[in-house]
C-alpha cells in the first residue's frame, strides 16, 4: 500500500515542508540564519514591529538572511493590541516589501498571557481582507472562532496550542481536532509548541502545519532543536497518512477504548 | 554551541539508530524487509517460537530478509509464560543461531493483557545470565525492578509504556524518569508505543531507544509508519540534546510551572 | 487552623450551595424535583424555550416542583443561535416570571458541537444588560472573553469546562485557572462535567461554582449522581480552602514539580 | 431506580466508611484525633516503628486518640526495607496489642522514591500468612503482583496512586482498574492521593476504598482537608455507583469517544 502525501498549500503556492517558524529571540542573525536552515521551513515569519525588514535602511537587514528567492516571507503583526494597529502594521509592510500581501495577522488580548483578542481580530481581518491582504489568522483554539474567520475570506487559520511562548503543547486537542475537521482552508497550529513530540501531536491530529518560534529559539541548542522539530513534523504527518493502531487498554481487548479513559 | 551524541552500545558494539523493531504481524516477508528497511533499524528483535530461524529448514527463513551482516538479531522469547519455558527458548535460539547470545527475555503474566511476569522474569534472568547469555530484559515500569535487573547484570532493561499492542504510549512518563536516571545500562522503552509521538516522548524523557512492533507493523500503512517511527525517534533524541525550553503557564510568567499544573 | 468559607453571592443573593443545575432530560417532573433535592442546588436553571413556566398553563408547569420561595430560578436562553432569539427570550422569561430579571445567557454557535458564538453572545448581552437584565453568561474558556463579559457588566461568567453533555471534564484547567485569577465576579463552570470528580476539579481550581445537568439526569440512577455531586463540590470546595500538599515526584523530592512533568 | 451499596467488608467486619487513614505527621495527638474525626474513618493505620503504641509506657500513647472500641487499628509496617524487618515489625505489634493480627505490610525498595520491593513484599507475606496474620498488603500498580498477592491470601491488596507522599494522583489509572477487575478480594489505593479528586477519582474506577496520610495530615488545614476527603470518597463511590453518562466529543455525537481521544 502506498499512501502519497499533498503539498501544503498556502496563497496559491505549494511547500514541502509543513513547519513554519519565526525569527525572533535568537542571539544574532548568523544564529537565525542556521537554525531556520536546520529547520527546513520554506515560509518563515517576521515580527514587523521589532525587526529590521527595511525600516532602518544603515542597521542589518533580516532579510539578508532569509533572501525573498528562497523563503515566502510571513510578516505578522506581533505586538498589536488593537485591530487598528495590526491594520497599520500589515500596511506598513506591504509598502516596505513592494506589495507583498500575505500576512499573518494576530492581536492580543493582554500582555500578560498573550492570549488572542478575537473581536479585535475580525475587525482587523474585515479590514485587510477588503484591501486585498492574504490573511493567514492567528487565534484561540474556540471551534466557532475559527470557522468564523475561515468564512470571512482568511486564507488559513492558526489556532494556538497552548500561549506564546509557554511550551505546554496542545491543551485541548478535541478542540484542534474539531478546528481541523471543520476546515476547508488550511489549519496551522501556532504558538504554545514545546518539544519536538509537541509538533509531532499537531501534525497526528491532521492539521497542515505548524508554526513556531520560541521552542526552537529559547532551546539551550537552537539549531538541533530546529532540526528535532523538523524530523518532528515530518513524522507526525507520515504517521497521520500512515494511520495508526487504535489505543485499546490491552491487545486481546476485542474493541478500541470507549467509555472509560485517561 | 554544538550537542554531539554518543551513539547507543548494547554488549560491546555500536548503533547509530535507537529505534529497535520486531518482526511479527507483517502480511508477508516483503512487507517486513520493507518496513525494517524504512525504520533504519539495526537491531531487529525475533520471537523464537513464533518465527522460522531455521527450524524448518524446508520453509522460508526469516533471516533471508534480515542478513546478519547488516542486523545485529535480538532473539526474544514472546510467547513464554514462565522461567522455564523462556530459559529453553533462548537456548534453542543460542543453538540455531550458532552461539548469539544477546537474548530479548520477556516472561508473561497472563494472555489476556501481556503484562510480564516479574518474579518469573528474574528466575530466567538469573539462569541466563549464569550460563553466559547477554540479557536485555523487558519489565514493567517499576524502578525498583528496573534497578533489580540491572544489578542482576542484564545488559539494558526494556520498560514497558504500556501493555504490548495497546499503543496507548507512555502511561507513566515519572516511572519511565525515575528509571533512567537510576540506570548505569541503556534504558530503552519496549511495547505499548502507538504512533510517532509517543516514541519521540520516550526519546525526550532521555531513554536509550525505543522498540516496537505492533506500531509499525499494525499500521494501516506499515512502511510509511517505519520511516514516521524513524524520524520520530530522530527528533526525541534531538530534542532532548537540544534542551527543550521551561513549561510555563505563559511567556511572562517568571518561573516555571509549579505546585498547580495538569 | 480554621479556614472559613464566605458563602456565594449572586445578584444579591447569598448561596450555600456552590452547586447549579438544570431541569432537563429527566423522565418526569417527580425525578427532576428528587435529583433537584438531592443535589442540594438553590439556584435551579430551566430552558425557556424547551419547559413550560407558564406559556402554556392546561400543562404540567415546571415551577410547581422548583418552587420560588424555595429555590433561584435562573430561566436560560438554551437553543437560541443568534443574539436576536436570546434577547426575545429573556424578555419572555421575564414577562413569564413576573418581572425575574436575573437569566442565564447561552448563545450557541453549531448545533453538533454546542460551543458557544463569542460574537452573538456579546451582541445579547449588550442589549440585556442595557434592559436591565442580570446576566450569567455562558462562554468558553478564553480568558480574554471572560474578561470582556465582566468588564460589559455580566454579574458572573460561566465558562465551559468542555461541550455542552460531552462528559469529558475540565479540558484545559489552565485557560479557567486565568479566568477565576483575573475576575471580580464569580467564575462558575458550565458543561461538560462527566462525573464527581470532574465538579470537584472544577471547585479546587478555585472557581466558585459549577453548573450541570446532563451529568447528573443522564446518570443511570440520577439521584444518587446528584447527592454525589453535591458532595464533589463540597468537597473541591473544602480541598481549595483546606490548602493541598504540593505535588512532587516523591515525598523525598527538595522542591515541587517544574520543568518536566505530565 | 435505586442502586444500594454494600458495605466494605475487611477481615469479617464490615465498614461504612471507605476512607482509611493514617496517623503520621501531625503537629500533635489533638490535631490528629480533630482529623481523623473529621475524615469519619473506622479503620486508622499506624507505623509500629514510629509510633507509641505501647513500646513507652512513659510517654503519651497513639491509641489514646483512636481508642480500639471505636476504630479498627491497622498497624502498619511503614520504614521497613527488609522482609526481615517488616516480619519482625507486625510481630512485635501483635504482641503490643494482645493478638491483634490485621495488619498492613509495606516493604519499601528505597529511601529516596518510597516504591515498594515486591520481591522482598512476597517474602514477608508468605511468613506472615502462615504465622495467622491477616495482611493487607501495599503494592504498586502491576496487575500481575496484585493478583499474585491474592492469590497468597493476602486479604486486600492496595495499590499505590503514586509514590508515597507525592500528592500525584493516580498516574496509571488502567492498571488501577486492570487491578480491580482481575480481583475478588478488597482492592483499595494507597498512597500519592494530593486532593479531593484524586480520592474520586479512585472510587470512580471502582476501587473499594483509599488509604491516605499525607494528603491530609500535610495540608495547610488538615481538618478540614480530612472533611473533603470523606465526602470525596463518597461522592466518588455515589458517582460509581451512579453509572457516569458515557464521554463523547460532544453530546450529538451518535457514538461513544474512541479511537483517538487524549
């Protein structure tokens, strides 16, 4: 039997690899650079808020190091509280990258657990999809939410495993599972990713892909980590197509679990 | 910075992969070769009495898919459900395999969920181990019968994450901690694995390897599963050098998780 | 040591009972009026669109059995799917009842899963709230709704714990964690409570109540799963107050769990 | 529909209660007489080698406290790391308490984790048995040595939830219930309860009853912490008994959760 995989598909352009990762916390940009060759990722995101992508034309560039020829640039709108902030960013860097349109949109809510604000965030996508932005949609892993903002025109949805930044891996996988099997564009898990076996649950589920920044980043050995994470997602996702054994509390047991589990 | 691995010793000799697989349940001995192939396997674990190693010299033998030049054989002694019973296994296999000695002892405790049988594990252990045979021993996941184990001299102790084919993985990631970090012999997670994530957590928790067979060979697609299990063994282990990141309950939180968590 | 409780206050009122239930799914009013008993609860809630409390007065009405001067009526908007129905049926309710405006908000967002619509929920409660109404608004469990709803004017916000009769318990403890934190109104948790120790998980996080009633009327023997829920909360109750041990890999360990744990 | 309880049957008596629990680590005998009180247990485990229960006459002795016309004493054989010791303990308590011969075995593998030594567990049940003690014996979560020491005849066999004292919760909770299925004679959980849900969540799987000290006699209001663990222990065994509504993704689900869940 031979099960063949799908590209990932995302604005018209097709990836190989399904891991997405960013660009901030690292120690200088040679650092950035390698981990996100160990990574494999094809599509890689930047905070537009707080990296140099043109804004400061005598400073280095990050672009230098992720060269438009070889990675789809992601700029996001990290550090937006406000739709009209994020609207501002996204345009700002349209402008910056000779009208480059795909973005990834996300407002927060505090800036204590850097949780979604979803109402702030339909405001923003109403606005940018109007004006012609691809939208890929960072927000909460609420079911509703997600078909809400796939339904206004979003390109692609990324709901968060657990909060930026917190390593908890998903939280509530009946949630991404239901996000995922709901959707017709694609489902990305963003944000809460820890450890390698972290992205490789995400992918299990049947999601698209994952993205993310501070687990590799903040690891003691980013560049391994990048390329756990890598070998990660490349697993969660065979072993999705591969379909796997059904969890039974013992072999003989003549059904799958139901009922009673933990 | 640079986290070199050291690669995984069994009784003298060296391996580059940590993923050891079995060879029962395949439709036919392609499909085996196939999926061995796949997984990147250098030790393949066979169960004496359930496998012809040539005690049917007129029936295909199970070694022409996998050579002893290129695997090193773990004859296991599945199917035994006591001392005795295990003690004759591993002496036929020494006679059929012209004096191997590296021996995977399992003793059962009852049909129904394949739990071993500890007390019954140790009287084996203690005979074979007299007459000179090379043990690595599957076992609950009880430290202080990992420990005993080890000190009885088996060369690596294999804890369960589950009962064998339940694919339910690590049931007790603690247990499976408090055992390697006893442990002066190779630690390696056998039975109970279900898809790819579960073996990379084992990685993660620091185990030495991590042997399967229903996994991969249970699979709706059993190849594809091999090379996920490759690949997801790959990443735990990295992840694990690499030095994850702190689970915390958000970015800002200034400890990691404590007292609370779930 | 002693450690007193102060008791639970809504709109108002006081309450002993943390515990909250619904009137439907039972066989008949005389089972609904004994688990209703049992389970100790004064503050009842009844679906307005699914019970008769007056709209048609030749048929058995639910308030002969939960009797005013006996127990809190919190009428709810159950089976409304946009904000336009749960505000008609509120002012029904309170046309119905006399005046009563303290209603429980519910506005849902797919018939299969039940989750609620943020969206159409704070649309509802804009309007409810301006009417006067006293609102306990159902939500799920986003932090950053939780707070906008209090911050409206809902007088106390009851997130999920999962979907509504799914049974599966608390989903993601930490997400309600940070809503009881951030609050100034009673947290109470809504749907998803399987069984006791789901209420009683609910209650040692700290929050101060939870509702339920499909636990407790599709319970083989409802009215014994109504005492033992009543003494779930009271004892989740008393365990919060009590002051837990910490949880360590063992009793010997120097400091709580960080880092890793399962 | 009614469901009645039969009462716990131990040793030819039959108890209403089903907490049982310990005497250690009180600031004084006050505090432990005010919790065990509180807690309404009938059966009150003690450690020989800790406590005064007669050894010094001089001094203050337990049993004033838990005065034998009152409660059923269970000496324990806690600090014993021999079959030797543990022997030699419950002999030394027969004798104190004038023929008394219910007794709890713990034989422990190590200072640092507390697991028990099963090897060294079966010793001194197979001495004490003959000798005409009645043992209730303390084990960890595997099946098979549960089912080997009733086989024995030990009288009840008690499981751990986790290691001693670590207030984990049951960390393997299909063992626990493999345990309790396989077994005809009393199977209650011992050790690593943290807090009320933990002791629920036992009897929710159908154990007979839960033994507990720390989590009581550590917290930071032990009385009333033994207040929550009664009505725990009740409302777990109530919900039991009930028959829990079965655990689907959500309520229109047509089937039971199985397969995948988490």
């Amino acid at each position: 039997m031979s099960t063949a995989d799908t590209p990932l598909a995302v604005a018209g352009q097709t990836y190989h690899s399904r891991l997405l990762v960013g660009t901030g916390k690292y120690r200088d940009l040679k650092e950035t650079q390698a981990a996100i060759e160990a990574s494999g990722a094809e599509i890689v995101t930047v905070a537009v808020r707080r990296s140099n992508i043109g804004q400061n034309p005598s400073e280095p560039n990050l672009l230098d190091v992720i060269p438009p020829h070889r990675y789809t640039l992601l700029p996001n709108t990290a550090g937006c509280y406000s739709a009209e902030d994020a609207v501002r960013t996204c345009r700002l860097a349209r402008e910056l990258l000779d009208g480059h349109d795909l973005m990834k949109l996300e407002v927060l809510g505090d800036e204590k657990t850097l949780f979604p604000d979803l109402v702030e965030t339909y405001k923003a996508a109403e606005v940018l999809i109007k004006e012609g932005f691809q939208i890929m949609v960072y927000t909460n892993d609420d079911p509703i939410a997600a078909k809400r903002l796939e339904e206004m025109g979003c390109i692609a949805v990324m709901p968060l495993a657990a909060p930026i930044g917190s390593g908890l891996g998903i939280r509530n996988p009946y949630n991404i599972l239901e996000i995922i099997q709901n959707a017709t564009v694609p489902i990305l898990v963003d944000a809460g990713v820890g450890t390698a076996s972290d992205a490789a649950v995400a992918m299990e589920l049947g999601c698209d892909g994952v993205l993310m920044n501070t687990a590799i980043a903040g690891a003691q050995d980013p560049i391994l980590m990048a390329s756990a994470m890598k070998k990660a997602v490349e697993a969660g996702r065979e072993a999705y197509l591969a379909g796997r054994i059904p969890r039974k509390r013992y072999a003989s047991a003549s059904s799958p679990l139901e009922g009673t589990f933990f």
